[in-house]
C-alpha cells in the first residue's frame, strides 16, 4: 500500500512539474526555479502560486501602460488634426522611441 501511494505521489509531482515547464504563464528563469524544485515538492507549489499572481499583476500593469499610451497617442493626434502643433512636433523622436519600447 505504501508503495502505491508512493508512485501515485511521485507520479503527481512529475505531473505538476512537466506541466509548468511547458506552461506559458512563466518566465524561462521561473521554469528554471520551478523545475529545480522537484526534490521539494511543497516549496515549488507555493513558488508557483506566488510566480503566477506576480506575472498576472505584471501583466495588468502591462495592458494598463499601453491603454495610457495609446491614449497620449489620440491626443497627440486630435492635436495634429486641429492643427495647434505641427506635423514635426507630432512626429517627436520621443513618440517614436515610445512606440519601438511598447509596439
């Protein structure tokens, strides 16, 4: 019996640790980590937990800098349109720089 529960045990470890190696939602290092914590299994369920809420907030803060952007982009552009700055103060190395950072 205690040999069963010992594969059904390992087997599920194996199982949980090739699942976030092939998982998206972590980064190459966290994989790293993750993977390197097989020989203790509690440690790497609670790593995973903390990694994926941090990656998920990450990501909010993502969406949320490129919706800001996106909206100083408009602006700049109703701007342009209404013809209260120029064609060259529209097209400003910093807009540009902000679109190769973020597009």
């Amino acid at each position: 019996m205690k040999k069963i529960l010992t594969a059904a045990l390992v087997g599920l470890i194996f199982r949980i640790t090739i699942s976030i190696i092939k998982s998206e939602y972590y980064t190459k290092e966290q994989k790293y980590i993750l993977g390197f914590l097989i020989i203790f299994a509690p440690l790497q369920w609670v790593l995973a937990i903390i990694f994926r809420v941090y990656n998920d907030k990450t990501e909010k803060l993502d969406i949320y800098t490129q919706n800001n952007l996106d909206k100083v982009e408009n602006k700049l552009y109703d701007l342009k349109k209404r013809k209260i700055i120029s064609k060259k103060e529209y097209n400003t190395p910093q807009k540009q720089n902000i679109q190769k950072r973020f597009y």
